[in-house]
C-alpha cells in the first residue's frame, strides 16, 4: 500500500510540475483511437494529436510533410490554444519574408516574449532599436583587430585548452562526449572575443562552470515556449516549476557571470592607463559597445542595461551555434572517412603541414586557401543548420510567391533544417554528404544564395558573426583532422535534441587516438 500511494504521490507531483503532461494527456484518449497522420485535422484538438506521436522525430516529418505539400504546410492546433501556424522550406517565400518584404515581418511582440532573456539586444528588437545595434556593431566585427582578435583566441585556445584535453583523453583511451568538448571551447572562446575574459572551461580538470551549462538549460525551455500552448508555459512561469523553473535558475546563473564581466570591464575603463592598455593590446567587442554607448549618451549614462543584453546575446549566438555546427560536421567527417582524407591531403598542399607538426597555425588569409574543407563545413550546415528554424509575425496581410495568405500577427515558421532536404532546391543527392557541391569548376569557393542556404539567415538581418564562425570551425577542424582520428562510440544513438539550437540529443561519444607520424 505504501509503495502505491508513494507512486501516486510521485505521478501527482509530476503533472504539477510540468503541466504540459496535463495537456498532452487531453488528447491521450483520442491518440489510443487514432493513430492518426500528423495532415489530419481533428475536432478541438486540431492537428496536435498526430504532432504528438511524431514528436520524437519531429523535424524528418515535418520535412517529408513540406516534401508532399510542395514546400509550404498550414498547421492547424486546438482552438483554444492559438497554435495555428504556416509552415514554410519553400526559397521563394523565404526569399520574400526576409529580404523583399522584410519590413512587414518584424520579430513581433510575441517572439520577445519567448525571448525575454535576450532584452533589448540585437537578436530580441526591430526597428529603430535593432537598426542602432547593427549600426554600433558592424563597424568593430569588419575591423581588423576584431579578425585578428577572433585569430588569437581561437588560436590560444587550441593550444592550451583542447590540445592538452584531447591529448589527455587519447592517452587513457576513454570514450568522451565530444559536443561536451566543443561546447566549453566555444563559450572559453566566445567569452575571449565578446568580454576578453577566458573562464577556463577547457582545461585538463574540465571544470564546472555554471553559466556554460546554463545557456544548454536555457536553450532547451525556451524551445518548449514554442510548441506549448501560451497559457501553459506561462503558468508554469508564474508557479516557478518544470522547465520555467529551469530557466529561471539558468537565467541567475547566466547574469551573474555576465554581471561580474561588465563590472571588471568597467572598474578597467576607469583607469587610464589600463583602457590605453586594453584598446592597443585586449580590443573586445563589450569595450567597444561601452565606448560606443558612452560615445552616444555621455559618461553619465546608466549603460549597465544596454551591455547586459548585448553581451547576453553576444554570448548565446557565438557560443551554442558553432559548437553544434562542429558536432554534426565531425559526426560527418566520422562516417565520410574520404571527405577526412580529402581535408588533411589539402591543408598538406596548400598549407604546406608537415606530418610531425603537432598543430599548424595559419591566418585569417590562409584560411581561405582551404577550398574543400570550407565546402565541408557548408554541406554539414545545409544539413544540419545550427539556427534550424526562423520565427515571424506579419504587421499586414501578405501573400507569399506560394499563393498562401497569411494574416496580421499570425505565426510563421521558416524550417532551415528542411529546406536543406528539399530535392527541388538541391538535387536528388540532397541527403548525401558532398563536399564537392561547394567547389566551382574553376576550383574556387561556390556561393549559394542565401535564401537557398539560410544557414546565416537572410536579407538585412544576415548574421554578423558568419565570419567570426568559418574562422573558428576551420581553426578547430584542421586542429583535431591533423592531430587525431576520431571513431564514434558503437552503438551511440544520433538525434537531434528538443532544443532552440540544433544539439545532439546523446552528445557525440566518441573515440580519440593520436595519428601516428
């Protein structure tokens, strides 16, 4: 009787920390009678039920359902939970949405509100706020320090970081989780480039440090605000439990680091000397955005709000993206012993890389001498785009290149994942891994539009960070294809993780052994 009540207890507890359980298991009786298509569209409950039982392998059949709808598929959701919303891989419409119609599909007031914890940052605004960010922070990421900035940390870091881990690891001979690995030398890295700041994540110890985890927690419940009816991610907000709680604490975390790091950077600009110092030999991009701010509102201005939600979105975008970029693309190189052969055989002619080098430095302008493996990581992008899916509202009705009508403030979903699987758009290899598509018949570089590969988005709101990304996956790809051979764990499973970014849902086990000279 104990254990009955106890289990009971437990059940109870679990549907009131997560209310969500109670909501999916409204249409629990009407998935027991129907095993129903995801196109079918049910009394009240709409199309949730057949969303719910595809829910592990969500994005393949949303795919294959934009294959047999052309591109472009209305989703219907229960009545009362304002799910309703178009589904689109089509380029033309993407082209149209975010380039020739920009200005009538702006963030909106609800992606905001699922996005809280970005502020008023560059990737949370419109308009004239978001015009103002592009403006302060274009001129620093084109500007030589900044190339030679992303070049040094990168550099520094693989050498006392992720030389010395992975060293470590092929000596014991242990499977190592290699997204884990990926993600604390993006966040050592980006913290470097963005705060001048290396919180020493990667190192032999591998220590924990709350804020890196915290952005992984983050990105996962701000996912859920998506596909959850409105109501039940706010209550869960409001009660602070399941995932919202979650988020709460990542939140706390994220913004005392990120708090400490403003604090010191400004406690540096207050003394002379040392802001000489900084601006000749330590340029970031936080320094900039406080000259910049005080440039613009005078020193007396209260700007701790203003670096707060840069920073925060400085962080995010550069620290998870290319981390989950550099987990599929050695997923690929893993599985594509070939394409790995082809990278090592180039960086020897172009490069001139010896075998016993134990790692190769080269610079931004060598950099692009790389050919193949700068088409490799392009084809692991069309695949399996970081960023995989864009969300907008419209400000006035519009009707897309596809014929379908959208209505003001309705939601609009652009699949990035899908459309880099559409044979339409990319031939009937699409599902193939092939370096060679991104290598021209002169042997240079091939350009896709980017309405085509929206891997960086599109149109005016084209990331800034693409070549801050290309320097730091190529610096990172050549390091471990040269120095070690990489073997995924057999049997390790590979899915995608219910997360805002496009994570390993198992992390990537791997393998790791030196290459013998």
């Amino acid at each position: 009787m104990e254990t009955l009540n106890s289990t009971s207890h437990s059940d109870t507890m679990a549907i009131i920390e997560y209310p969500e359980i109670l909501f999916l298991l409204l249409c629990f009786i009407v998935l027991c009678y129907w095993r129903s298509s995801i196109l079918i569209n049910w009394p009240l409950v709409g199309m949730l039920p057949g969303l719910i039982r595809v829910a592990n392998n969500l994005l393949e059949i949303a795919t294959e359902v934009l294959k047999q709808y052309g591109g472009t598929f209305e989703f219907k959701g229960p009545w009362f939970a304002n799910m309703d919303m178009l589904i689109t891989a089509d380029p033309a419409n993407i082209h149209h949405i975010l380039s020739r119609n920009f200005s009538n599909y702006p963030k909106g007031p609800e992606f905001k509100m699922i996005f809280e914890m970005f502020g008023d940052g560059i990737l949370n605004t419109d308009s004239e706020v978001w015009e103002a960010h592009r403006k302060t922070a274009l001129p620093m990421m084109n500007h030589e320090k900044f190339r030679n900035l992303i070049e040094r940390s990168s550099w520094q870091k693989v050498k006392e970081g992720l030389i010395p881990v992975l060293d470590r690891i092929s000596g014991l001979g242990t499977e190592v989780d290699l997204q884990g690995l990926l993600q604390r030398f993006t966040f050592d890295t980006i913290c470097m480039i963005v705060a001048g700041h290396d919180p020493g994540s990667l190192s032999i110890a591998l220590p924990h440090i709350p804020c890196e985890k915290a952005f992984f927690d983050a990105e996962e419940a701000i996912f859920y605000r998506h596909i959850l009816p409105e109501s039940l991610w706010k209550l869960q907000k409001w009660l602070q439990i399941g995932r919202e709680k979650k988020l709460s604490n990542a939140l706390l975390d994220i913004d005392q680091f990120v708090n400490q790091r403003i604090s010191m950077k400004r406690e540096e600009s207050e003394s002379k000397a040392k802001m000489v110092e900084h601006q000749e030999e330590g340029f970031d991009l936080l320094s900039g955005f406080m000259k910049a701010y005080t440039g613009k509102n005078g020193s007396s201005g209260d700007c701790v709000k203003f670096l707060r939600d840069n920073l925060m979105n400085m962080l995010f975008a550069g620290k998870g993206s290319v981390s989950a970029a550099l987990t599929w693309f050695f997923w690929l190189i893993a599985t594509n012993p070939l394409a790995e052969n082809k990278i090592r055989e180039e960086m020897k002619a172009k490069l001139h890389v010896k075998e016993d080098d134990k790692w190769s430095f080269f610079n931004v302008e060598e950099s692009r001498k790389l050919v193949y493996l700068h088409g490799a990581l392009c084809e692991s992008l069309r695949l399996f785009p970081p960023v995989f899916i864009e969300h907008k509202t419209p400000l006035q009705p519009d009707i897309l290149p596809s014929g379908h009508r959208v209505d003001p403030n309705s939601r609009v979903l652009l699949s990035f994942y899908s459309i880099g699987r559409m044979e339409t758009v990319w031939g009937e290899d699409c599902l193939e891994f092939k370096p060679e598509r991104w290598i021209s018949a002169r042997g240079g570089i091939k350009h896709e539009p980017s309405f085509k590969f929206p891997t960086f988005n599109a149109g005016p709101r084209s990331c800034l960070g693409k070549q801050l990304a290309f320097i730091e996956m190529k610096i990172v790809a050549s390091t471990i294809i040269h120095n070690y051979h990489i073997q995924v764990a057999e049997g390790h499973p590979i899915s995608p993780r219910s997360s805002m970014l496009l994570h390993m849902k198992h992390g990537l086990k791997v393998r790791i052994t030196k290459r013998s000279v």
